[in-house]
C-alpha cells in the first residue's frame, strides 16, 4: 500500500511542489504523510492536493528547453474545484479563478 505522500504525488504536477506540501499543507491540515492512504483519510489526500493546485493556480507558466510537461490553468482550476467540492470544502471551490477587480476614480490631477 502507498503512503499519503506516495499518492499525493502521483497527480500531475505536485511533485513541482513538493517542498510546499511539505512544509506548508501537511502541516496546515495536520497530515503525517508518512502514513498508509486509507479509505479513512483519502478526503484528507484529496484536499492536499487541492491546496497545492490552488497554490500552482496563482505560479508564473514557464518552459524550460520546451522539455517540460505543463498544464494549462484552467485543469488545475477545475481540478481543485472538483476535489474541494469531493472532499467537502465547497466554500473555497467558489474562490478559485476569481479575477480581483479594484473600482474607484481616478483623477489625471498631478
């Protein structure tokens, strides 16, 4: 049987990273990922690795050498959707993509 980390890590592009589920969603939810993935914590599983995308939704795109496999934004957008919703998070799947839009006056006063 794999670990937490070991299935986490079989979604694409969650081995890129791997130092923020590290240090930041294992810890946030309180996961030792050390542990056997069980029918118990797979909701667990399927919200880490919502938080990654969430985290991926907002990093710059780049290619290196054009050797590097990507997605586009919109996969890791309907994926950690998909998973918040699964997993019973739904209130933040209606915050991912959201365009910030800032409204006020401008004046062309110097």
């Amino acid at each position: 049987m794999a670990t937490i980390r070991e299935t986490i890590l079989e979604y694409p592009s969650i081995g890129d990273m791997e130092g923020f589920l590290e240090k930041v969603v294992f810890v946030k939810r309180g996961i030792n990922p050390e542990e056997q993935c069980t029918t118990d914590n797979i909701k667990q599983v399927g919200l880490c690795v919502a938080d990654t995308y969430a985290m991926l939704i907002n990093s710059p795109d780049f290619t290196e050498n054009k050797l590097s496999i990507s997605h586009p934004r919109s996969y890791y957008i309907q994926t950690a959707r998909q998973l918040y919703i699964e997993n019973g998070e739904p209130e933040k799947a209606a915050k991912l993509g959201k365009k910030i839009i800032i409204r006020g006056r401008a004046r062309n006063a110097w």
